[in-house]
C-alpha cells in the first residue's frame, strides 16, 4: 500500500513537472531557432561574416535551455519524491488505522498535525473509532441490563412456582398476584424493547397535526394526577399557554406522561413538580422540573441511554427498566426537536424544545 501510493503520487508530480519543462525547453528551442534564422536571413546580404557568430550564440542558447530544463527536471524529480512522501505517509497511517478497526482494534487513533484536509480526516477517523468504541460499550451493557432485567422476575417466578409445586406454599390469591406482577414486569418490559425498536425503523412516522400546546399538557396531567395525589406531590403547569404546534399528540401525551412518571419518582411527600413554557427564537420550550435530590453530574451526559440508571442496584423500589427516557428521547427528535436535562441542588429539570 504505502509503494503503490508513494510511488503513484510521485510519478503524478514528477511527471506534471517533467511535461511542463519538456513542452517549455522544446518551444523555447523552436523560438530561438526561428528567430535567429530570420535574423540570418535579414543580415546574410550586407555581411556573411555574422553566419559563425549567430551559430554560436544560437548553439549557446540551445544549450542553455537544454540544461536549465535537465536541472529544473531533477529538481522536480526531488520535490516530487519529497511531497509525495510527505502527502502519502499520513494517508498510509489511516489507512492501517482504519485496517486495525475492521478487526476490532477500537483503541488505535491517528496522529493529526495541521489544520489541512487530511488532518480533518484523520480526526474524523479517530472519531468514528471513539464513537464506535462507546457503541460497542452501550451494546456490552445493553446485553448485561436486558440479561439482568428478564433474570430478576424469571428467577421471582421459579421460586415461587418452586413453591407452589413442593407444597411449600399454599395458592393463595396474594401469592398468585405476586406471580402476576413478575410477568406484568416481563411483558411492559418486552413492550418497551419492541416499542424503541419500532421507533428505530424507518419506517416509524407520527401523526402530526395542530393542537394546542396547554390541551396535551392537561391531559398529561390528567393521566398523572392520581399518582401525584397519592404521593402528595402538587403538580403545577400554569404557565403553560394556548399555542398551537405540529405534533403527534398521543405520542407527547407519552412524552410528558414518561417525564412527569420520572420527576414523581424522585420527588419526596410534601415536594412540587411543574411544568412551565419558554419562548424561544422559532420554537417553544417546555421546562419539566422537580424538587428532587437532582441527577449526579457523572450520570447527566447518559440518563437518556437505553437501560441507563443512576441507581446500580436496578431494583424496581429505585428505577424503572431505565428506558423511558430513551423513549422520550427518540419520540422528542422524531417531532423535530431536542431533549435535555439540568441538574443542580434544587433538583432535576428536563428541556423540550419543539419547533414552532
């Protein structure tokens, strides 16, 4: 490889050269020769004796030429070699990083110099291994979570059918109902798994149309309010105005519904959640924010990551199956806007921004 392209690359600049100095020495040569032989013509009758001296002044030239064009050739020769070393090493270098991450090597990077093209695009190679490498990571920890998730209730399950078959527990309603919520936990959890793989097809589409932003929210709450008054949680949305927006509304039902479920969550008894809108610059921001502990700083940059949890103990007292806000995310871009989430001492706060 590195030959075929060092070789390839001098050959083009030598040659690109050797051409322009060949056609400039061979019309140079032809000039001088026309000129001086009409000269010779013009002067041949008041003198002859000028006939020697303008063949060798016309040798002298030709002479000149011809060498300044064999110099200027081996010059070409040696900066051409030069440049084409200098071009076809960084090209050869990526072409073995790009080799060595075909076969897995996700750690190999390129060295960049420069701000030319070919260092942009050794920083985009090095990207795309960074960026594989953290999908690779998001796939080995997706396995382990989906793993995890379908072990916890499965293993639930046997004890108890274990149980129940050894005579050791009697079939009461309370025990069978147990049993039940383990399998509710099982088919919610394929839901979601089928659903972000839904959302991920091409072939997913919304079915927008223009509804007041302030409807969708009231219905959202609607949805929430029994939860929120058994938590003793106040839910407010005041703020929230009358204009209208281009969306699929029962998949922003689902977007506010997974972010309020969310903010209830970690808000305590007696804590505020509330919704409020921010105008922006051609679109509308919907601000979700609770009186909760708040998100560490360590866990921000991943909470909208499929299966992504703060809480590494993964029990359904302290998280979900830590994929709805990857829903909310998907659902979010898929409406043309974006999602995002703030964090300080007074809580947890999640942006909406949807085009107007």
């Amino acid at each position: 490889m590195f030959n075929r392209v060092y070789v390839r690359l001098a050959v083009t600049i030598v040659g690109m050269a050797a051409g322009i100095l060949i056609i400039f020495t061979l019309i140079s040569m032809a000039a001088a020769h026309y000129h001086i032989s009409m000269y010779m013509e013009q002067v041949s009758l008041a003198s002859k004796r000028l006939s020697p001296l303008m063949d060798h002044l016309e040798s002298a030239l030709i002479q000149s030429i011809l060498l300044t064009g064999l110099f200027s050739l081996l010059l070409a020769l040696i900066i051409g070699v030069y440049f084409a070393k200098r071009i076809s090493r960084p090209l050869v270098r990526m072409k073995q990083a790009a080799e060595w991450i075909s076969r897995g090597n996700l750690d190999v990077r390129v060295g960049t110099e420069g701000k030319d093209e070919i260092a942009e695009l050794g920083a985009s190679l090095n990207q795309l291994s960074e960026q594989l490498q953290r999908q690779q990571s998001l796939r080995m920890s997706m396995s382990q979570d989906i793993a995890h998730e379908l072990r916890t209730p499965l293993t639930t399950l046997k004890s108890h059918m274990r149980a129940l078959e050894d005579g050791i527990w009697e079939p009461t309603p309370d025990r069978i109902h147990s049993c039940l919520e383990e399998v509710e936990r099982l088919i919610q959890l394929v839901s979601e798994l089928e659903e972000l793989n839904v959302m991920d097809s091409p072939e997913f589409q919304l079915s927008c149309k223009e509804e007041p932003l302030r409807t969708i929210v009231v219905k959202a709450a609607g949805l929430m309010e029994a939860a929120f008054m058994e938590k003793q949680v106040q839910l407010q949305y005041e703020d929230v105005s009358e204009i209208k927006l281009l969306m699929d509304v029962d998949r922003m039902k689902q977007i506010l519904v997974n972010l309020l479920t969310n903010a209830l969550h970690h808000t305590p008894a007696g804590g505020t959640v509330s919704i409020r809108e921010r105008r922006e610059k051609g679109a509308v921001c919907l601000v979700i924010s609770d009186t909760g502990p708040g998100i560490s700083a360590k866990d921000l940059p991943y909470i909208f990551e499929r299966f992504y949890r703060g809480d590494k103990s993964r029990t359904r007292q302290t998280g979900g199956s830590g994929m709805g806000l990857a829903i909310v995310k998907k659902l979010v871009e898929a409406h043309g806007g974006e999602v995002w989430a703030q964090s300080d001492h007074e809580g947890a706060r999640f942006y909406i921004r949807l085009p107007k």
